[in-house]
C-alpha cells in the first residue's frame, strides 16, 4: 500500500500523465504513471482509474483482473463504500463483455455491501450505481416495467449516472419498438453532453439514434449517426474496443438498405 504521507496533488499529477499517455496511444508510458500514482495512493481511487485504462485502452479482461486484485486488498483494507465501488465496475464489465452469469453475481455483491452503508434513515437504500446496475439486470431479465421506473427515477438527476439513465432508458423504448421515445431521451443525453468530455457515453447515444432511425425507416439518418459514433471511436483511444460492434452495425445497416433498394427496384 502506498504511503499516507504523499501530497494528493502528486497523485492526480500522476493520473494526469497516465491519461495523456493514453490519449497519443503511448499505454506503456501510462501505465508507468499509473504504477507510481497506485504506490504513493493509499486509497482505492488510482487503483480505479488503472482499471478504467485498461478497460478503455488495453482489454477488458485485464481491467476485470485488475480490480478483481483491488478486491483481495479491498476486504481487508477498504471500507463498504470501496467495495461496492469495485463491485459495480466489475459488474458492468462483465455485463459488457456478454458474461451476464457474473455481471449478476458481482452486482448482487455490490447490493449487499451497499446495503451495509446505510442507516434506518434512508428514503432509497442503494446507490445510484448500484440501482442503475441493478436495473440494467432487469433490463436483461426482460422485466422491462420495473427496469423503467428504476431508470427514469434515475433520469431525474443532473450528473453522469442520471445521464446514463437516460441513455439505458433510451434503449428499453427501442426494445418495446417505441423510436419516438427514444429520441426524446435520447435528445435530452445529447443536450446534457454539449461540450462534456465523456465521449463514451456520446458515442452510445449516436448508436441508439442510428437504431431509432432505422425502426422509422429514416436510413440516412441512421447511417450518419452511425459513422459519426464510428469516427468518435477512432479518433479517441479511450473508445477503439467500440469499434467492432460499431463496425458490425453498420454492415447490417448497409445490408438492410441494399435489400430494400432492391425490393423498390423490383416492385
């Protein structure tokens, strides 16, 4: 662990580095001041951050590694708070990678933990991560009532959670085949992300818009909100691993409107 007696400006310097290696695809260099910020920092957050790097430079499966180690150390020398943390973030992943098995695991891990951090007292006992990952679970369990009332409670908020809520919501409407809703949710994540810096979650919204497109029938549209998730993605290293799912959908996109320019030319 690292020492207690480091200035926090040193660490976030260190972080800062990291970040900037990674923005010019210099990973080796960011993962040098990712090692050095982790040894001075005592807490869990730099440890956090590494595995955001790896998740979003290196692999998805040395991200879940990574934390998976922040773990061992978590249930000795973290609090409650920390280790929801670090369960919430596995959970997503897993969930990103398909492996809803453990995405349900780690997110019920985190339910419990969080569960232990709050008092009689609280109006909603869980985070807003935990709900949001609690409802995107329901999401997948097609239990799609509950999963929308969790999540537009959720859309009420002003920050990057709510926001998400937002999206996720987004992407039930299309689910129950309902783009006009979409769109407005969808809107709605686009106005809040006006000069943000968080390009992942810009590049979600763009996909969701390009399937809301496609269900209206509107192909351009969805094939320039489309490119433009793809030209985010390639221009930004944090979102490369986006690229072959962005990649695949367009190539369905382009299948679909050459069989339907065919059937026109035939009919």
């Amino acid at each position: 662990m690292g020492s207690l007696c480091v200035d926090a400006d040193e660490i976030s310097e260190s972080i800062a580095h990291a970040w900037r290696y990674a923005d010019i695809k210099r990973n080796r260099d960011a993962e040098a001041c990712f090692h050095n910020a982790i040894r001075m920092d005592s807490s869990i957050c730099s440890r956090v951050e590494y595995a955001e790097f790896l998740a979003d430079c290196v692999s998805t499966d040395r991200a879940i590694e990574q934390l998976e180690i922040s773990l061992n150390d978590a249930r000795t020398n973290y609090c409650d708070d920390d280790r929801v943390t670090i369960f919430n973030r596995l959970a997503a992943l897993y969930r990103e990678l398909g492996n809803l098995t453990q995405a349900r695991r780690y997110q019920q891990f985190a339910i419990s933990a969080d569960m232990n951090t709050v008092s009689a007292n609280d109006s909603y006992p869980l985070c807003c991560p935990s709900t949001l990952g609690f409802a995107l679970d329901l999401v997948q369990d097609k239990e799609l009532t509950s999963a929308k009332s969790l999540l537009t409670s959720l859309s009420n908020g002003h920050d990057l959670i709510a926001n998400q809520a937002r999206i996720s919501l987004a992407s039930v409407y299309l689910q129950e085949k309902e783009p006009t809703a979409a769109h407005l949710l969808l809107d709605e994540a686009t106005q809040w992300l006006t000069g943000s810096v968080e390009i992942t979650q810009l590049i979600h919204t763009l996909e969701l818009r390009s399937q809301a497109y496609a269900e209206q029938e509107e192909f351009v549209a969805a094939e320039e909100s489309l490119n433009e998730a793809i030209t985010l993605a390639e221009n930004n290293a944090r979102c490369s691993r986006f690229l072959p799912k962005l990649k695949t959908s367009r190539s369905k996109l382009t299948l679909k409107m050459s069989v339907l320019c065919q059937n026109a030319e035939w009919n």
